[in-house]
C-alpha cells in the first residue's frame, strides 16, 4: 500500500491571470477550442472517458473501507474488516469481491464539507460547486445551474460520435420529490444534457428512442431529415430554444440511424457468464425499495452497460446506485442490516466486476472511475444530526469525513491519501474539499481545473476554486 501526502497548501493563494484558461465561443490568437486544450496541457490528460459512480445516499466508510476496528462498539459497528489483494487495507466483510480487486484502487480518505442535506450534497458532489445561492442551498434543478462532469467534458471534449457524449444509468434521481440537482446540463443547455439509458435489467428493455416505429424505416427517416434540414434553413436561429430543439434532433436522429449506438445498449451480445460476473437478480420484486430489502437487482446490468458505452466510445456515464425515488445508502434506520442484506451483496459484486472487466479490457488506464456519495455517515451509531428518521440502529448524514474511491486514468494504483481520525469522524491528515476532487477529475480527463466556462448570457464562471491533488497527478 503506497501512503501519499501532499504538500502545503499556501492560504489565499488564487489563480494569476496567466493560470486561467478562458473557453468560450470562436478562438483566441487563432486557437480552436481543443487546441487551446492541448496548448494548456500538452498530455491531454490521462484519461479519455470517465465513469462516475454515485453512491447516492451517503454510504458509510467506516463500515466500508476505513474501519476502524480498534474504536468503542458504538462506533466501529457491527462489521469485521477482511484482508484485500493491496497489503496493509482492510474492508468490510460484505465486500469480499471488492477485497480481490483493491490492488487497483486509489482511496482519498479525507474528504469533507459541511452540507448535511442530500440535494444540496448531490449537486455539491456532482458539480463541485458550493450548492448555495442566494444565501439558499440548491435542492432542485434549475437553468443557471453549474453543469455536472459529463456535460462540461460534452462541451469541452465532444467526441463527434453518433453516441451520446454523456449518458446517465439507469434514470434520474430523486429525492421528496424533485429531481436532484446535478443531473441535467445547468445553463450549458440542451446539447449537453445526458441522455438517460432506463434499467437494462429489465426483461423486455429498449432504450428510450432507439427503436423507430415499425411504419418509419430508416429511408423514410431520411426523408424526414432532409425535409427538416430545409425547414431549419429557413428559420433565424435567434431563439435558444430553437437552437436546442435542434440540438435534440440531431442528436436522436444519429442515435436512431447509427447500428453502433444500438450495438452499444444491447446487452444480450454479452456471454451469459459475463452478465452473470455483473450480478443478475431477475427474480427480485421490482416494487420494493431497498431499504425494504428489495435489494438492487438493476445494479450488475447497469454496471455493464457502463463498460459497454465506454468501449463503445463515449465520454461520460453517471452510474448511480439506486432506481428512481430509492436513495440506496441513506440507511437512516436498520443500517447494518440493509447493508448486510440488501446493498452490499449487488454492489460487491458490480463494482469489483466493473473495475475487473475494464482492467482485463485494457481500458482502465484510459477510464476514470470514481465512486462516493454526497456525503458520509455519523461516526456513532444512533448519532442525530439530521430530521430525516434516524433511530439507535441508524447512522445519520455526516459531511464531516468521508471516502472517495478512484481506479484507473493514470492514477497510481494502491494509494491511500488523506486519513480520518480515530473515530472516522474528521480528516487527520490531508483534508480535501469536493473542490478538490473535481478539479482531480477535470486534470485527469485533460481539462485544466482553471478554465473558464460561459453561461448563456456569457458571464464567466471558473470550473472550480479547488486544487488539484498534486500528490495523485504524479
């Protein structure tokens, strides 16, 4: 196991004029938009797709992979840790496939903020941005909000495939009912939005859109693009809305007309044993919950999918845990037991299939995947922190510390940074903002942490104010 620190940080030090990249529409001195990208880091980046995985919910590390099997009962939990292929980490007994694959991960265990709602921590996590505005955290979508990874890497490092630049799997996510923030493309618009796959899990799954209505073949939809083309000539695209409607029509008609994007969604060209790797669950009552011990019986597919969509070229998959409605780490009540019983067994086996199936493919020095949640777990159980129904078997929203896992993307594999206390509850060593993890993300995917990037009514807004973590970037 390979223990990173890094260096000081100098207080108040902000980015010089000369640090700041700025990205907006035409050129500069002559430059177009990826070449000023590669001028401002002639590698590129290390890593050409990412797979965010988003553990909605708040998992626990201390019952995942910092335990700390040394502390009072109350705190260190009911789990006992197990040894992992990277000598000297442990995890949780329920992760046992995760154990046999950890030699590729890189764990940051000292992430932190102070944002105990799960909306606001979403959009946090999702962006990287401080979910308040106005002096009011930001619980839903709205259009001048910041934009997720997958659509900045959409604007600023489109593919030009038929693909979608930035998928979403399996649905939107929700939570008292409304989406949460994060997920759509903020005030970058309709070109950026993800395109949202569905379960793949599900017996008789289409994808939403690429299946063209028995009395449309694909000539008369050449027609019908022909014939739009004419019409959209004629119009001034003065409206942005306009302009986004067409975004969404070209967009579906070279998913509909492009075999590659049927190819990549369907997952009945993968062996059997391979879908079975990823975890199959067909017999799991699709109505319950998991907190219900419904289980996650999309999970294994979703995860799949993902590899599929990045071997098939595109940018960005948000992968979350949970369906719709279901915020699977939020384990307010019954906390061991759910893990136990109805999270850990699907996610074991998805995640470590995921890392383990991109590793044998050679894609994971190329792919950045990243696992967290919006925020942690109390360090006590039965702790109070929040409105939402913890009971003395429960462990509440904590912010204060938490984990973030890595594999891939050029990262130095088996590395620990940062540490939490004795008690998991706050950074010993090395503390890191969201911030910082996603100005990690954007260096590592080629995108100086520093750029620019415009609204609709071209007002600058800095990617992030966070630092990059020196002592990962090599």
């Amino acid at each position: 196991m390979l223990r990173l620190t890094s260096r000081p940080r100098r207080p108040g030090l902000g980015p010089t004029r000369r640090d700041v990249l700025r990205i907006g529409a035409g050129t500069l001195g002559g430059l177009t938009l990826p070449n000023l990208i590669r001028a401002a880091d002639p590698a590129g980046g290390k890593a050409k797709s990412l797979i965010f995985f988003f553990l909605e919910g708040g998992p626990a590390h201390q019952d995942l992979w910092d335990m700390k099997p040394e502390a009072p009962e109350n705190v260190r939990g009911d789990f006992r840790p197990i040894d992992t292929s990277l000598p000297g980490l442990q995890v949780c007994e329920h992760l046992p496939m995760t154990s046999r694959i950890a030699h590729h991960l890189t764990l940051v265990r000292s992430v932190h903020h102070a944002i105990v709602d799960h909306n606001a921590g979403a959009y946090f996590a999702l962006t990287g941005k401080p979910p308040v505005s106005g002096g009011s955290l930001i619980v839903g979508p709205r259009p001048e909000n910041f934009p997720p990874f997958g659509a900045v890497l959409a604007k600023l490092r489109p593919t030009g495939r038929p693909l979608p630049d930035f998928v979403h799997v399996p649905d939107w996510m929700s939570n008292l009912g409304q989406f949460l923030p994060g997920q759509d493309a903020g005030f970058l618009g309709a070109e950026c939005q993800p395109f949202v796959s569905g379960d793949p899990s599900l017996p008789e799954y289409q994808v939403p859109g690429l299946t063209l209505p028995a009395e449309v073949p694909l000539d008369r939809l050449e027609a019908r693009r022909s014939l739009l083309d004419a019409v959209d000539r004629s119009i001034d695209h003065a409206w942005p809305v306009i302009d986004g409607m067409d975004a969404h029509y070209r967009k579906a008609y070279e998913l509909v007309s492009s075999r590659q994007a049927r190819r990549a969604f369907d997952l009945s060209e993968e062996p059997e044993s391979v879908r079975e790797r990823y975890g199959l669950d067909p017999d799991n009552p699709r109505e319950k919950e998991a907190r219900q011990f419904g289980g996650l019986p999309h999970l294994g597919q979703c995860a799949l999918l993902a590899r599929r969509l990045i071997e098939s070229g595109v940018r960005t998959v948000t992968l979350c845990t949970g369906a719709r409605y279901d915020q699977t780490w939020d384990t307010h009540r019954q906390h061991f037991p759910l893990l136990r019983r109805s999270i850990l067994p699907m996610f074991d086996r998805a995640f470590s299939a995921l890392i383990e199936d991109l590793h044998d493919r050679r894609l994971l020095d190329e792919t950045l995947v990243v696992a967290l949640g919006e925020f942690g777990r109390t360090p006590r159980v039965g702790q109070i922190t929040s409105d939402a129904g913890a009971d003395a078997n429960g462990r509440d929203h904590w912010p204060h510390c938490y984990t973030a896992l890595f594999a891939g993307g050029g990262l130095p594999a088996g590395a620990i940074f940062g540490a939490s206390d004795q008690f998991a509850a706050y950074p010993a060593l090395d503390p890191v903002t969201p911030q910082d993890i996603t100005a990690t993300i954007y260096e590592l995917m080629g995108i100086p942490h520093q750029t620019i990037v415009r609204d609709p009514l071209d007002r600058p807004h800095l990617l992030t104010d966070g630092r990059p973590i020196r002592a990962l970037l090599g």
